[in-house]
C-alpha cells in the first residue's frame, strides 16, 4: 500500500504517537508511507521511520497548504489517505478532490469532544466532510456512539482500539527504575505515590488529583503525587498546590520522551480526566502492572474492570477517586490488582493485534476498490 498520514502536528500527544507507531509498523510490512503535518511542528518527528512533509497550515481556511497537500497527494499517488481527527479529514477531503485523487479516504478519531469554541462552530462542516469519508476509525465503542449521536455518519465505521508495546511496557521496567527513580526524586520508601501521565491541558483534570492528595493526606496517609508532563495548565496547577500547602508534596518531571523511568516510581495510577475515548497511559501503566483509578469516562470501562484491574469513579467525584485509592493501598492488594492488569492487557491490548488490526481494515477497503474497479 501506499499511505499518507495527514495530522496536525508532530507534538508529543496520544493520537501523534499513535499514528507514527502505525506509520513505522505499515513500513516493516513493505507498505510505503509518508507524514503530512500540517503545522511546522516537529517535536517527535525523530520517531518517524518513513518522510515527512510539513507545511504552514496554521489556520483552518489555508487554501496554500490546501494546495500543497493536493500537490502533494498527485506527486505520491497514495492509495490511502488517512486522516488524524477532523481539521486534517477537512484538508485532506479538499485536498483530495483539487488533486483528483481517487484514493480511499480514512480518519482515525481519538477524541471523544469538541475541544475549542472554533470546533464547536465547525462541527457541521466536519459532519458534512465525514459523511464523504471511504471510513472512521474509532479507538473504543463508547466514543463510537458520543460521535454518531452528534451525527457523524460516514460511510463505513470500525473500532480499533488502541494497543500498548507489551515488550517495552512490562513489569521488567519497575523492576529495573524503581528504586532508582524515586531515590532520584527524593521519595521515601514508604512514601505512597499517586501518578499522572498526561499533557497539562485543562480537560486532563489535574487539580482533582490535587485535592485528592490533600484528602489523603489529612487522613494521614503519606501520599505523594507525581505528574509527568508538560502543557499550558501547568502553572495553573502549581500555583494551586502552593494555595493549599501541598506544592512540596507534588512533583512535577515535566516532558520525559520515555515515560517508564517515572512510571515505574508509581504505586497507583490515576485518570481524572473530565473526557476521553481510550487512554493509553491507562494501558502503558496496566501493562507495568501497575493498578489505576481511572475516571469512568469514554472507553476507560472497556479498559479497567473495577474491582479486578483497577477502580473507576464518576467524573468529578473526588470522594470516589479517594476512597479508591485508599482501597489499594496496601502493598499486597496493590500488587493483586497490578498482576491482574498486566495480563488483562497482555491477553486484549497488544500493540502487535491493533496494528495487524488496522492492516488488514486498509487492505480490505482497497481490495474491495480494485473488486468495483473489475
């Protein structure tokens, strides 16, 4: 096959990683693949195996990167188009048509919201740009239905949900950073670690997680919390750990390209995100065999099964989250529930099914072209 990734940006987030992952695994098959950022943007560009096009669409309305897409789609001759969420589905449907392209084009969605007040104002354009899609890709069934209740309805729709290198993302990496991390970072051996992995964005929720330690706390449990991550709300947050007299309880590790050394100093996970569709810090720190608390949002009930590979809690509800938290911690119920997630996501989340997974969908939607083109 012959494949361009449209996305936004080459920035470090879930759905970036993601699509250069499945660029590079398509690569190792014999597929020949390109990236088109539209945005100079190329924080994690030294991850892609395959060439990458970046240009200057900074503004929805672009018609010059419109023109560069089309140029370059006739340039390529791609047989797939696939699109990371809706401003890049926009570009390349126009992009395709002013190329006249008869490749078939794919959008992979891993929202579950309109994000800004300027999505909210397109939406009927995107509704209106999916419905021309070949297919939309979903990463869990919960977000599936949030998109067709707003009325997307394209052509064809799957879900695929997202994998986790379970070579990389293994309980071999505790054993090996543990100690050594979280002497690094100044924590105590019985100190108890709650941890995020996320971008600082407002809808990743980290005051919550705030306010959980302060509870904690004041209960008497010798909870620390670490945020691994970088993003505009950041200060935000620091600002209010120090309202509350917490700052020195908090540490914020900032961007890491590697995530395991921190993860591993971990004793509980935690999502307190207000949305998403599947969350796959959620899954790297399961696969490490590490138990989460996890906000019941999007798919993270197809991902932790409460009581067996982790707790949920309605968005919002602090008392939940912490109640949750206090159920694990002890070492040996810790420990159980960590066993259980490794091989829940071992059995049902390996990288290695969702890639042969998205192979076989693109492969099938260009044999039955070449069956109509007979």
């Amino acid at each position: 096959m012959r494949v361009i990734f449209v996305l936004n940006g080459l920035v470090s987030g879930g759905a970036e990683l993601h699509t250069l992952q499945l660029a590079n695994a398509l690569a190792t098959k014999g597929d020949v693949c390109m990236i088109a950022s539209l945005t100079r943007n190329d924080l994690t560009a030294h991850l892609s195996n395959n060439p990458i096009q970046m240009f200057n669409g900074n503004r929805i309305y672009d018609l010059g990167t419109l023109s560069s897409v089309a140029r370059l789609i006739r340039a390529y001759k791609p047989q797939v188009i696939v699109a990371i969420e809706e401003r890049p589905l926009l570009f390349a449907t126009i992009s395709r048509q002013l190329a006249g392209s008869n490749a078939k084009l794919v959008s992979i969605l891993h929202k579950a919201y309109l994000q800004t007040g300027k999505e909210r104002v397109f939406d009927r354009l995107y509704r209106h740009v999916a419905a021309r899609a070949d297919a939309l890709i979903y990463v869990s069934q919960n977000q599936r239905k949030l998109w067709e209740d707003r009325g997307f309805s394209p052509h064809r729709s799957i879900v695929i949900q997202n994998g986790v290198d379970l070579r990389r993302f293994s309980a071999h990496s505790v054993v090996e950073w543990r100690d050594r991390t979280r002497s690094q970072l100044g924590l105590a051996p019985d100190d108890y670690v709650i941890g995020m992995c996320a971008q600082f964005r407002p809808e990743k929720n980290h005051c919550q997680l705030i306010d959980a330690v302060r509870v904690l706390r004041n209960r008497g449990y010798p909870v620390k919390a670490l945020l691994v991550g970088a993003g505009p709300t950041q200060a935000t947050v620091a600002q209010y750990a120090r309202e509350n007299r917490l700052l020195e309880h908090v540490i914020f590790a900032g961007y890491q390209q590697d995530v395991r050394p921190y993860t591993s100093a971990i004793d509980v996970g935690v999502l307190c995100s207000l949305y998403e569709a599947a969350p796959l810090a959620v899954l790297e720190m399961m696969s490490m065999g590490l138990p989460v608390v996890a906000c019941d949002v999007g798919g993270t009930a197809e991902i932790v099964i409460p009581g067996e590979t982790g707790y949920l809690f309605p968005v919002g509800d602090t008392d939940s989250l912490v109640s949750s938290i206090e159920i694990m911690s002890g070492p040996l119920k810790r420990e159980a529930i960590g066993q259980a997630a490794s091989k829940f996501v071992a059995a049902n989340f390996g990288v290695d099914r969702m890639l042969d997974n998205y192979r076989a969908f693109l492969s099938e939607l260009l044999l039955g072209q070449r069956r109509c083109d007979i």
